[in-house]
C-alpha cells in the first residue's frame, strides 16, 4: 500500500506542478494579449478610430519624450562633430597656407650668363613677375651670389627650378626651414 500511496502523490505531485506552470503561462500570455488590444476600435462613417486607454498614452508620451531625447542628443552630437571638423579644417587651412610659401625658389650668380639673359630667362620661366622684378633678381644675384626668385608650393618651385636650369641657370629650391636653420647658425658664429 506505501508503494501506491507514494505513486498517488507523485502523479498528483506532477499534476500539480504542470497545472500551475501552464496557468501560469496562461495568464502572462493573456495579460501580455490584452495590453495589446487595450485600444478599442470604434468606426464612424467608414472610418476607424482607436481609443487609447491612459496606460497606453503614458507609455506612448514616455516615448515620445524619449524620442526627443535622443533628437535632442543626435544634434549635440551633430554640433561638436562640425565644430570639431570646424577645428581640424582651420588647423590644416594654417598648415597648407604656410607651404603655399614655405619652398624658396634661388639663383645663384654664375660668370657666363649676362644680365639681359638671365633676366629674359626669369620673365619667360615666370610669368607673374615682370621685367623691372626679373633685373633687380639678377643683381642681387650678382653682387651676393645669390638671390630669391620667389616663394611657392613644393611642385611649383621645382617645376619653376627644372625649366630655369634646362636655360642654363643655375637654380636650388630651399624649404623655409632650412633657411631659418641656417640664419640661426650665422647668428651664432
């Protein structure tokens, strides 16, 4: 008899537990089904309409708070973005307009060209600097043994020395640095 009684218990045990499981699955689905059909639908003229129960308006106004939120965050985001693009265009605009000047087109004096070539040679290699500019070039040159033809960007100024010295000229391009470098080495000897 303690073995049918043991196996009574067990089976009701088991019903037990599985009744009071799927009951309980039940009603959280049901509750989870009546949260979403809350609204009633009501149709006048052919046209439906959907009452929303207070619990649904609140929720839908914590999301539309919450949508603002996030519209609210996203343009901040938007706004230090550019400004930070803002920062890093300023700093590569200072950058690029100091090498727009930073390459040092020379000419240094040599015995067998004369004025008048030198200076004809510089006007037709370099159109943007007139005549007048092109002899007062040359004699600098000749009386320092060297003179500054002009400042440019890297690929002008060797464009600008390769066309000079196919004429014979003898020309160098020189970064800013290296002029300032060696400025500082005669200040101090």
């Amino acid at each position: 008899m303690y073995k049918q009684l043991k196996t009574f218990f067990c089976v009701l045990l088991c019903i037990l537990f599985c009744k009071s499981s799927s009951s309980y699955n039940k009603k959280y689905a049901n509750d989870k089904w009546n949260f979403i059909n809350l609204g009633k639908v009501q149709t006048i003229n052919g046209h439906r309409f959907v009452h929303q129960p207070e619990e649904l308006k609140s929720i839908e106004a914590k999301q539309n708070t919450n949508l603002e939120k996030i519209k609210k965050l996203r343009n901040v985001i938007k706004e230090i973005k550019k400004e930070n693009i803002g920062e890093f265009y300023d700093e590569e605009k200072l950058k690029r307009e100091k090498e727009t000047t930073a390459w040092k087109v020379i000419l240094y004096n040599d015995d067998i060209h004369n004025f008048t070539y030198v200076t004809d040679v510089i006007v037709k290699v370099i159109g943007q600097i007139s005549k007048a500019k092109a002899h007062t070039i040359t004699v600098e040159a000749h009386s320092t043994g060297q003179a500054l033809i002009l400042s440019t960007w890297r690929a002008q100024a060797e464009k600008y020395c390769e066309e000079l010295q196919k004429n014979g000229l003898t020309v160098s391009i020189i970064h800013e640095s290296q002029l300032k470098g060696k400025k500082n080495q005669d200040n101090a000897n």
